[in-house]
C-alpha cells in the first residue's frame, strides 16, 4: 500500500526506550491506525488545490476595524 508514513507509528515504537516509565499523555489517540477512506482523501485533495486565503487585512475588517494605509515617502522631518 501506498501512504505517507505516520510520526505516530515512530513515537510509538520508541516508547518501549525512554528513561522515565511514567505514564504519558496520547496525543494522538484521535488519530485512527489505519489510513483514511480514498473519499475523505480526495475530497481533502480538491479542497486544499483551491485558492484559499486569509491575511491581515481581512482579520482586521472582520473584527470591525477599517485599515489605513499609508503611502511610502520621506519620514516625518527631513534635516
């Protein structure tokens, strides 16, 4: 089968090796073992192909406020 291979796979095979043999916190215990159906995966490839974007000026007008720009020149007080 082809896939990416999964960092979660690696983590857990070092477990086994650390110093401390204390309990750990799973971080990836959301993450099914086994790959994604080919649907979810090509809807996620068509999804990620499409122009998406979001900036700074965006973030600003949706909190309500409207950015100034300024147009380049001299600094305020030239010699």
């Amino acid at each position: 089968m082809r896939q990416i291979d999964s960092p979660i796979g690696a983590a857990y095979e070092v477990l086994e090796y650390r110093a401390r043999k204390r309990d750990l916190l799973d971080l990836a215990q959301a993450a099914p073992r086994y790959p994604a159906a080919p649907e979810v995966i090509e809807h996620i490839g068509t999804v990620a192909r499409q122009p998406h974007y979001f900036n700074h000026d965006m973030w600003l007008r949706m909190n309500g406020i409207r950015p100034v720009y300024l147009e380049p020149g001299p600094t305020c007080c030239r010699p």
